[in-house]
C-alpha cells in the first residue's frame, strides 16, 4: 500500500524547555539571545543557567579566596539578571534564570536534567586550552542526552 506523505505540520512537538548556558561572556550573551528567539518561536520556556564554579579544596590557600571567587560570581549573577531584565519586554518569552554551582559541564548537565530541557543552547568556547581538553559543547554533544546548539 503506498501511503501519500501528509501536508506540512506545524512545529506543535518542538522542544518544551531549552537551557541556556550562560557566563557573561560575549558568546554566551549570543547564545542566550539565539535561545530566545527559538524559545519564543516554539512557545518553549527559556532556562538561562549560571554555573558558579566551584574551586577545588587543594586550591584555595584560605577564606578570602573563596570569598572572593563568591563575591564575583554573586556580581555576574546580578550583572546577568539585570542584562535579561532589561530585554525582558522586547520578545514575549517566558523564562527563568537559575544558579548552579560546580564545573561548567557537570552545572548544565544537572541543570538539563533537573528542569527536563529538551534542547541547550551554549556559546562557543572562547578558550584557547578547550582546543587541546574539550570545550562544554563538546562535552554536552558527545554525551547525546539532547540536542545541542552552539552559537559562535
């Protein structure tokens, strides 16, 4: 029997939740701004996750470098929120901002998971090292758990 492949559909099974990697960097912001656009053209909810990072034991040589790594990290957050509070009427996107603390990829591996992200979104590594390491986006599309976009 041949079956007549159907009229066009519209995207009504497109992705729910996308997580947004986002540092403040250049390529972050860009990336932030492409999730938008695609969150608000598939009615999706935008996730912009910050991973704090965590400094090893063995590194801190006492409390005021930890205290310092805070303070700065509780200085992009602000910086962050404020960035997306001020584009927040120019598209009609719903979305959240969340804080996780740890190594970038393990941050937005537990952030996909705990908000059930059907896609992230991260910018390009701006870090001549990821070239000999791996870059997240690497990371994030080798573990195949969703698709992944990354912005330059």
């Amino acid at each position: 029997m041949n079956e007549q492949p159907s009229g066009f559909e519209r995207g009504t099974d497109g992705p729910k939740v996308i997580v947004a990697g986002v540092d403040g960097s250049e390529s972050s912001l860009r990336a932030a701004a492409y999730a938008s656009g695609l969150a608000r053209r598939q009615n999706a909810l935008l996730a912009l996750v910050y991973v704090q990072p965590v400094m090893p034991a063995g590194a801190a040589l006492g409390v005021p470098v930890v205290d310092a790594t805070g303070e700065i990290a509780e200085g992009l957050v602000a910086e962050i929120r404020a960035a997306t509070e001020r584009v927040r009427g120019i598209w009609d996107v719903r979305w959240e901002f969340h804080t996780f603390r740890g190594d970038p990829y393990g941050g937005l591996v537990t952030a996909a998971d705990e908000l059930k992200a059907d896609a992230v979104v991260v910018g390009a590594s701006e870090s001549a090292g990821h070239r000999f390491i791996g870059s997240v986006a690497v990371r994030l599309v080798k573990a195949g758990r969703w698709p992944v976009t990354v912005v330059p």
